[in-house]
C-alpha cells in the first residue's frame, strides 16, 4: 500500500529516522538544509530526539506527529528536526543539558525548541497530544508577537550553560587509598541489602560501577563490598531483567526487585555486562557468572550479530505496539508446549506467582538449582538437561511470535565496548570463538569505518558509514585495541591504537584544560563544545580516554600520555569526592596511581601458553605484552632470549627478578 506521506527521512539510515519518514509532520535531518531554512524564514526550530527502542518516543509519534492536524500546526510554524540520540549523541547533550535547566530533569523523548540560530528557549520530554498541540501554538503566538521576549530568555539559559565544562589544568595530585575507601563508605549507604544495586527503583545494572568495586575489594578485601558485588550479580541473573530463555539483559528494572524489564535490549549494556560478570567469574569462579556470559554471548551472536561481523545497536521494548509482549507467557501456553514437564517449569520460573504481570508472568528464578533439583528428586546433572530441553522448546514457541524491531545500525563506540567484552570472556574462559568475533568485528571497524589517516566514523549501515566520530568513538576503540593486544599479543592492535591516540591529541584535546572535547575540530560548529566528563551506563569519555592514555604511555613508552592521564585524573577530583558512583571509571583509574600497575612482560615460545594461564586469574592491576618470536618494540629490547620463556614483572620503572613460572610472577604481582 503506498504510503500518504513521505518526507526527508526517507533517505537516513538510522532505524529511528526512518520510522518517522511517513509522517505527515515535514521532517528534516539536522543538517544545514533545515537550519538555513529557519533562518530564511525566521521560524523557530523544534528539535526531537529519540533512540529506536524508546517506548514512550513511539507513544508520542503515534498520539502527535502521525496527527494529520497537529503535524499542520508543526508544518506552519516550525522547522522540524528529527534526531537519533544514538547517532547525533553531541546534539543530544546540548539540547538535554538545557532541558535539565528548564525543567530539572531529562529523558526521551526529548523536544527542544530553538531559536533559528540554534540556541534553546523551551522544550520538554513527552507530551500529551492538547498539552503538545497548546505548547506548539503558545509558543509560536509569543515568538511571532514578542520575539525579544523569547531571545532574552536564550540568552540567560545560553549563559546558564556555558557555565560549567572547562576548567584549568589543576596540580598534579597525589592519590590515596584513604580517599577512595571514604568514597566507597559514604556509596554503602545506598546499597540495597536485601536485592543488591543501588537505592529503589528503578534499578540500572551498572556495570562499571561494579567494576570498581570488584576492583576496591581486590585491593582492600572488604568483605561487604564483595558481597554487595555477588548479590547485585546473582539477583540480577535470576530477575527478569535477564531472559531466561535466550539470555541478554534488557535496560533496567522498573522495580526494586530486577523483577519487571524496561523490555529493550541494548548493545552497550550486554557488552559491559558480559565483561563484568567474566571479571567476576575469573575472581569468584561462581558457575552461575559463566552461565550468564556464554548464553547472552549466543543471544549477542543469533540477534545483534551482522553478516560483517559487526554489532546491531538494539532490540525494541515493543512487538504489536505492546511493550514486552514478545517475551511474557501465559501459563496454559507453557503446559500446551511442555506437556508433562510443565509443572516443573512452572514451578521453577514462579509462574503464577512471583512471575504474574500484567495478567501474564515474567520468567524469574526464586532458588537455586541444586535445591530445585534436590527438592524434586533429581540430580542437579539431570535437571540442568531437563531445563535446558524446556528453554529450547519454549525458543522455538516463542520465535513464532512477531519480534521486536530491530535497530540494525553499527555504532562504533558500541562496538568497541562488545569487542572488549568479547576479549575479556575469552580471557576468563579461554573459549576461542569469542576471540574470532572480537577480532572480526575489529576488522569490520578498520576496514568499514576508519579512513587511512585514522578518523572514524560514528555509524555504519548496508555499506554506508557516515556521521564523524566523536570522543568515546575512539577512546573506547583505543581501549579495545589494546584489549585486543593483551588478549592475542599480535602487535597490529598496538598500532592501530597508536594511529587512533594521534588522531585525538591533534583533533580533540584542549590544551587549558588538560581535557578532551567530545566533538572534533573539524566537525560543524554546535552552540557548544562540550565534555563528557561523568561515568554512567556508559563510561564518560574522558574517562575512556584518561584510561587509554594510561596504557599508551607503557606500551609506547611515552611519559606524555602518562603525565597527561594523571592530570586529567586530577582536574576530576573534586567532582569524584562529590559522589563516586558518577565517577566510578575515574576511580578504578585512580587505583592504578594508588597501589601502582604491574606491567607484565612475557617473551619466549610459550608466551601465549603462559599468558592464558595468567588469565585464570583476577589481576586488575596487571597489564600484559608479550612476544613468541621477538620484536623490534622497545619494551622487549634486551629481554628476548631464544629458547627460554622469561616473565618480567615491573612497575613505575623498577623490575623484580625475571621468572620463569606464572606462579612465581603472580606472587611479584600480588605481593607488589
């Protein structure tokens, strides 16, 4: 059937642009041809941000920009811009900052009004279709009648927030243990005791969060924090936030208890996660951890997994226009498909218990195998394959179902993050295939989406990669690149990452303030500059980078990156005593000064053999290099010798004796 409307969108990439390419609201990119327009003819530009997976951006389009009347009201008097947040992140953290200083807080979908030359002067998250359509004509009146009125308002907010991102270089401090034990005392206080995260609901995972804390109990052994870690872990694994039949772990919890989904599957979190629980599981060996990275592992491979070997960005909330209808069940459904085992998996997945939502159930775990098993007379070996044949069938019943959209774009940052979680399991694991999807997504970003002078680019879709990348684009393909290295010792990774490193000191780096710009030199001008200096559900770029700098300096040997990374480390103090758990990356950067990093080197015919061994073991303050065959990097010069395999344990330039068993080198790493 031939659609009614179609309007620019029509040739975007993005899954979320496209969504909106029928409306009849006359939409554009952001891009020049808009933001000209306004300026010819004087019209306010409306701004409106969503990602695909967004339940409440599909509410809005359907009740207000699907609106024949309402989209004339919009056609009228505005220039409309629709923008994936996902994309246009640099957009995104203008316009939301500024939504945060009008109305206190933020989300998506996210509608900002400007005045033509871009600066903000109303906006809101969602509105109802009357309260939508009365802001729309409200606005325009005051703009059309008292313009000054609507500039004198942009220029107080412009000024509002201009006021916080840069800030001098400050001294160099010196870090101490004291200060992040007070930091990890005062965040005590808000873990939940009784379901593990932080505070009520809603719940995020955080992964990096936890990461530091793995990392606070390593160094300080502190007992409450580890069980916190094991708790947040487990409940999170047995909730409903995590699927129990394909694995994955949707956005948050609604709810205290990781009981209720927000149902949309994201990348980046799937990523992390995957990286935090192989993290826990190396420290831990809990079986549970292994469990949850091979299956959302096969659940990242079946549905996020492109031909090319790159990354799908996420899974929609809704199938139908109905949120989490894909993934509930009703309880005569499972006894059709199961049959005579269906009391079990009623019983294990608390089916008309615990699980009941919404007039269906949510699959949740409420007890531990080996007592499900006991208590039903099984052996925990039989229940597992018992289990395991009852996902399977309930796979299968559910794939007959009309799946959730899919947003098939290619994020470099993204990426990066699921190329490091793939290393970091085949480390944990030593499993090789998850070796071979790291390194074919890596190849898919150097061949797809990075030109010969090292810029990238942020998306990539169908062959055509667009958009320049911004700072946590590199910063986390950095990252990844040096992952990769630690986990092959194939020393192409090392120089990609030094190509990426150069290309953001020339393009990126503010030298007043020791920090990076998210946004590069050479792209268009925003209203503003910023910097992306808090860590959330993804690590802030600067801290990314502060990170990668860090590495930089062992592995090139150059003191800059180190003295740079210090410093960055330093300007953030104040805000990371305000309250760590925005700041969680920066910290876990902070131990590598306080208890200082153990650079491992391993040269010889074994060095792989021996760096597998190394990874059976939880080391965070352990880097690794390593050669089979000599090298002409300087790190290995005079330690290469034919026929032996030498280990080499060093930190801030002084050296233990080399060894020759892994044993022997971990106690110098512990001991040190």
């Amino acid at each position: 059937m031939p659609q009614k409307h179609t309007n620019r969108l029509i040739h975007e990439t993005s899954p979320y642009l496209l969504q909106h390419a029928h409306n009849p609201v006359d939409w554009f990119p952001w891009g020049d041809e808009a933001l000209e327009k306004a300026k010819a003819e004087n019209k306010l530009i409306l701004v409106s941000i969503g990602y695909s997976a967004c339940h409440w951006c599909h509410v809005m389009e359907h009740e207000s920009f699907e609106n024949e009347e309402i989209a004339e009201v919009m056609n009228k008097a505005y220039v409309s811009i629709k923008v994936d947040r996902e994309e246009r992140p640099d957009i995104d953290q203008i316009y939301m900052e500024a939504i945060q200083l009008m109305t206190g807080s933020g989300g998506w979908p996210l509608n900002c009004f400007l005045l033509p030359d871009g600066r903000p002067v109303y906006g809101g998250t969602y509105f109802r279709p009357g309260e939508w359509r009365n802001v729309l004509e409200s606005l325009n009146r005051t703009y059309q009648s008292e313009p000054h009125r609507v500039v004198e308002y942009a220029q107080k907010l412009e000024q509002g927030m201009n006021r916080g991102d840069l800030f001098s270089n400050a001294k160099t401090n010196e870090f101490k243990q004291s200060f992040l034990t007070g930091l990890v005392s005062s965040w005590k206080n808000s873990f939940d005791k009784e379901d593990g995260g932080n505070g009520s609901a809603p719940k995020f995972p955080m992964p990096n969060s936890l990461q530091f804390l793995l990392r606070h109990y390593y160094h300080t052994k502190d007992k409450e924090v580890l069980q916190h870690i094991n708790l947040t872990l487990t409940k999170m694994a047995e909730g409903g936030i995590y699927d129990q039949l394909s694995g994955g772990f949707a956005r948050y919890s609604v709810d205290a208890q990781w009981k209720v989904p927000h149902f949309e599957k994201m990348l980046y979190d799937n990523a992390q996660l995957v990286s935090l629980y192989s993290e826990a599981f190396q420290l831990t060996k809990y079986p549970l951890y292994k469990e949850v990275v091979y299956d959302t592992l096969a659940f990242v491979e079946r549905e996020l997994t492109s031909p090319e070997g790159g990354f799908y960005c996420a899974l929609d909330a809704d199938s139908e226009g109905v949120e989490g209808k894909f993934y509930v069940w009703e309880k005569d459904e499972i006894e059709t498909v199961l049959g005579a085992d269906a009391p079990l998996f009623i019983d294990y997945f608390r089916i008309g218990k615990e699980g009941s939502w919404e007039g269906k159930n949510i699959l949740l775990v409420k007890e531990k195998q080996d007592v499900f098993a006991f208590r039903h007379n099984l052996s925990e070996e039989a229940w597992r394959s018992k289990l395991q044949q009852m996902k399977q069938k309930l796979m299968i019943e559910r794939d007959k179902r009309i799946r959730p959209g899919l947003d098939d774009k290619i994020l470099t940052s993204w990426n990066a993050l699921m190329i490091k979680g793939y290393v970091d399991a085949y480390r944990a694991f030593g499993e090789k295939s998850f070796l071979d999807a790291a390194i074919k997504n890596a190849n898919h970003i150097l061949h797809n989406c990075m030109k010969e002078n090292g810029q990238l680019f942020r998306s990539y879709k169908n062959g055509d990669a667009r958009i320049s990348a911004f700072l946590d684009d590199y910063s986390l393909t950095i990252e990844a690149m040096f992952s990769l290295f630690q986990g092959t010792l194939y020393e192409s990774w090392l120089l990609q990452a030094k190509r990426l490193t150069e290309y953001v000191m020339a393009h990126f780096y503010d030298e007043k303030s020791g920090m990076f710009f998210y946004t590069s030199d050479e792209d268009p001008k925003l209203i503003n500059r910023k910097m992306e200096l808090s860590d959330n559900v993804i690590p802030a770029s600067n801290s990314s980078m502060a990170k990668a700098l860090s590495l930089a300096s062992f592995y090139f040997e150059n003191e800059k990156y180190g003295d740079m990374s210090r410093m960055m480390l330093s300007n953030m103090l104040p805000q990371i005593e305000h309250d760590a758990r925005y700041y969680s990356n920066w910290c876990s950067l902070m131990y590598g000064y306080v208890k200082g990093v153990n650079e491992v080197v391993i040269c010889g015919e074994k060095a792989n053999e021996f760096l597998n061994q190394f990874n059976q073991h939880f080391l965070p303050n352990a880097i690794f290099a390593g050669t089979s065959t000599g090298s002409g990097m300087s790190i290995f010069e005079g330690r290469f010798v034919s026929g032996e395999t030498t280990i080499y344990v060093c930190q801030d330039r002084v050296c233990k004796l080399p060894v020759k068993e892994v044993d022997v080198a971990i106690k110098q790493i512990i001991e040190n």
